[in-house]
C-alpha cells in the first residue's frame, strides 16, 4: 500500500496533480483544500489514498494525513 508520494511538481489544477519521482508520472486527484496547499511549489508530498475496482484504478491525494 502506498502511504504518500514525494516529488517534483509537473502539472497542477483544482481537481488533480502530477508528481515526477524517479522518471515516473503519478496523476493523483485532489481537493481544493490540497490545491490550496501545493499551488506555487515546486514540490510536494502527497499522502494517498489508492481507490482499486476491478474497472478502475485511482490515487487519490491530500495535503495532510489528518485530512486523508
């Protein structure tokens, strides 16, 4: 299970982010709680919740651990 991920900024909007670790692209849905958070940096940690169906595989992201 993933805990958090820590990385480089690539791309930010009010719905989701991409981090950069290690040459890999995470795309992770946010809320505006934790856009309001990372906007203006250049890195972040995330800590994730991993949303698995057998459809679906999501990673959701939040700013605190306290608000995952």
């Amino acid at each position: 299970m993933i805990d958090y991920i820590k990385g480089h900024i690539e791309s930010l909007n009010p719905t989701e982010v991409t981090l950069e670790t290690y040459g890999i692209g995470y795309r992770i849905l946010i809320s505006l709680q934790t856009y309001e958070g990372l906007n203006g940096k250049e890195e972040a940690k995330v800590y994730i919740h991993h949303y698995l169906r057998e459809d679906e595989e999501l990673y959701y992201g939040f700013a605190t651990n306290d608000e995952r």
